[in-house]
C-alpha cells in the first residue's frame, strides 16, 4: 500500500475496543465448556450491519464457518456474531454441522432477529462435539450491553490457551463524520494463517457496502493476518469477521471516495495491532519478533521473505536464546522462493549491522546479547534487487511451546 498522508489523520484510541464504534454490544458468559471463565460470547449491532469475512483455506473448514458463510451470502447482512470456545466443532460431521445450525437459530430466537443475520463462530479442541445443553443454556443467559465489562466479557469468553485479551481501536475523520473501527481477537498457537487468524472480530460504524468492505478487508489481511506466525500450523477454524453498520452517518465509501484510503489505513493499523498481539502471545512466548524486508523483487516477494524468516524454528529458538546468530537469518532467506542474489544481502538486528552486500561484518557480540533480551526484536533484511517490502511478526520459540501442547487436552 503506498504512503499517504492520511496517516496523520488517524487516532489510535486507547482502551477502546469492539464497543467503541456507535451501536454494538457485546456479551459473554460462563457457560461451563471449560472450568473457569467465560467461554461463550455474543456481539449484537443495534441494526444489522454490512459484514466481510475471510476464512482458513485449510481443506477441514469447521462447521461454524460453514453457517456464517451461509449466513453473509444471503444478503451480505450479520447483526448477532455468537462465538464459544473449548470447542472447536471442527471435523464432527454432519452432526457438527447441524449443532452450529442450532447455536445460529437459538441466538436468532433469544435476540428476536432473522437466522441468516447470525454469524457463528468456535475454537477450541477439534474433533468433539459441542455440549449443546450447555450452550443453549449459555445463549439464554447473554444479556448484551454497551460498557467496557461486557466488552472485557466476550474478549474472555473467546480465549483458548491465550494468556491475554486483545483489543485494538482507531479513529479518524471521514466526510467530515467521526468514523472508529474496534477489534478484538484470539490466538495464541496453531499459528500459521493463510487468510487471517485464529478469531478476529472487528466492529465499525462505517457507512461501506458489503462488496466494498470485502475488498478492503482482503487488502488488509494479506499485509496483517496473513503476516504473523507462530508455529507453522494452520486452524479449521481461522475467521475474521467485520461489521459495518453505518451509524457513523458518513457519505457510503467505495474505492472512488477521496477518503477510502484513510479508512483502509484504518482499517490496516486496527489489523495490524491485534496481529501483533496475537504474535507477542503465542504459546510459551517471551518476545515479539518483526521482521522487515526490503529491496526485494516486489512487495509480494518480500512479504514472502520475511514470513519466511519469522517462521523459522532456528530464528524463533536463536532469539529465545538471546544469540545474535545471522546465518539461522541467512538460512531463511534462502529457502524462500523469492528472488534472491546471494551477492547482495544486508542483515541487522536492532541498528546492529551483521551482513553488508553478503559480506560478514565485525559487531559487538555484547550488544547484541543486550538487544536481544529486550522484549521486541527487530530483524531487517535488505535484498538489495529491487524496490519491494514487507512485514511479518511472530514470537521465539521457547521450552513453554512444547510444555503447553504436549497437554493441550489434560
């Protein structure tokens, strides 16, 4: 995306969230999926609202992306988006598939509005079924409202093994009208999407056509979601979903708006920060690692290349291990299928120089052991052969990983 000024324009807001935009709200609640904590979800739009989506391109789609599907075709309208975790519905058949049937239709009786206008969502352990007492019950006892708890509440209730809420919101003046996104999401392993992540949720009182919004949210998620990793693995359940339902009052946006780019930038940043977190969280954690590439063939190329880099098992484990070992970088690089000339590569870590145009260059090996303990790591890769660029971020992969998966289900 080129630089543009309406970057000035943009407001990060600090705390807000999924309730932030005009008329949403949300709830959540404990409906015993698992021990403690909320575990089932619901966000409401006061209308219903212009929704895009974008989903896993894993061969298992779980039944609930089937039904929001469903649901988004039949006149691009969702006002309800009813989520659960410890339970992904994924791989459970026809069964599965008619239980996420059940949770759209339950919500649709319990708030009074049309089946279709029902996204569904799960997350959790794949291959069981849903406890469908449980969750009808848990849809009876959502009482949606517009505060800060209930935004809190439903950021809880969609967690699996995260070990924080994450939450994103910006502002900016569109036509003249006050237009805010707010986001939330989860995920913490399993981290490899080809379309976006675990579960992201992003609310808007933008005024935007469906068509419209998809656009820009497919934009966007190929320079955000599509640019984290956390361990290589991709969900059956990866969705992210946005609601637009225009109570900004804005003059509707399309490509041909003088202000479509501030709202894809806005877009973009509210993107960007729950991909971040969702990096900085992943499963045993202890940092967040950015990669940015330049020089490349083309901007495709370099996204390629740094998504390369951050998800390599020898990067992640070097920066756990605080050591500043370039060639596990080098190595990346070059398995990557994009054009690279082995002449020509830079390498730094921090503002701490390594390679120059392929050739080693002497550092500070203590330097650079400070640098890397620090709780954010930058890696820059010039590849010196042309003018593209690209982002990606993950996390170091640490002796938690392991701990934590080996008993995902105990």
């Amino acid at each position: 995306m080129q630089a543009l000024t309406e970057t000035a324009h943009i407001k990060e807001v600090k705390g807000g969230g999924i309730l932030t935009p005009k008329g949403f709200h949300s709830a959540g609640t404990h409906a015993k999926l698992r021990y403690s904590k909320q575990d089932l979800g619901i966000i409401i739009s006061e209308n219903p609202a212009n929704c895009a989506a974008v989903y896993t391109t894993s061969h298992f789609q779980a039944a609930p992306l089937k039904v929001t599907q469903q649901s988004i075709a039949e006149d691009g309208l969702i006002q309800a988006v009813i989520v659960n975790s410890a339970c992904a519905n994924a791989c459970t058949g026809q069964k599965g598939y008619q239980d996420a049937l059940r949770m759209r239709s339950l919500t649709a009786q319990k708030f009074n509005i049309k089946e279709h206008y029902v996204a569904v969502a799960s997350t959790g352990v794949i291959g069981e079924f849903l406890p469908m007492e449980k969750i009808e019950k848990g849809i009876s006892e959502l009482k949606p409202a517009g505060e800060q708890v209930n935004a809190e509440d439903f950021q809880t209730a969609i967690l699996t093994t995260d070990t924080v809420m994450k939450a994103a919101c910006f502002s900016a003046e569109i036509g003249g009208k006050k237009v805010t996104i707010g986001g939330t999401a989860k995920g913490s392993g399993m981290i490899h999407p080809n379309m976006a992540t675990m579960l992201g949720f992003l609310t808007t009182d933008a005024a935007i056509s469906t068509n419209h919004l998809s656009l820009a949210l497919k934009e966007v998620t190929n320079q955000t979601f599509n640019q984290i990793t956390v361990d290589g693995d991709s969900s059956t359940n990866d969705m992210v979903l946005v609601l637009a339902n225009g109570a900004a009052q804005n003059e509707e946006l399309n490509p041909e708006h003088s202000d479509w780019p501030i709202f894809v930038k806005l877009l973009e940043k509210s993107c960007e920060s729950l991909a971040k977190q969702i990096a900085r969280d992943g499963e045993g954690a202890t940092k967040l690692i950015e990669v940015n590439v330049t020089g490349a063939k083309n901007d495709k190329e370099a996204q390629t290349v740094a998504k390369q880099i951050v998800g390599s098992s020898l990067v992640k484990t070097a920066v756990y291990g605080a050591d500043a070992n370039w060639g596990r970088i080098i190595g990346a690089v070059g398995q990557s299928d994009a054009h690279v000339n082995p002449d020509t590569v830079d390498i730094s870590i921090g503002n701490i120089s390594m390679l120059d145009k392929s050739e080693p260059i002497a550092f500070s090996e203590e330097a650079a052991l400070e640098y890397l303990q620090k709780e954010e790591v930058l890696i820059s890769v010039n590849l010196n052969v042309g003018k593209g660029q690209g982002k990606a971020w993950g996390c170091d992969l640490s002796y938690d990983y392991v701990k934590i998966n080996a008993s995902y289900r105990t």
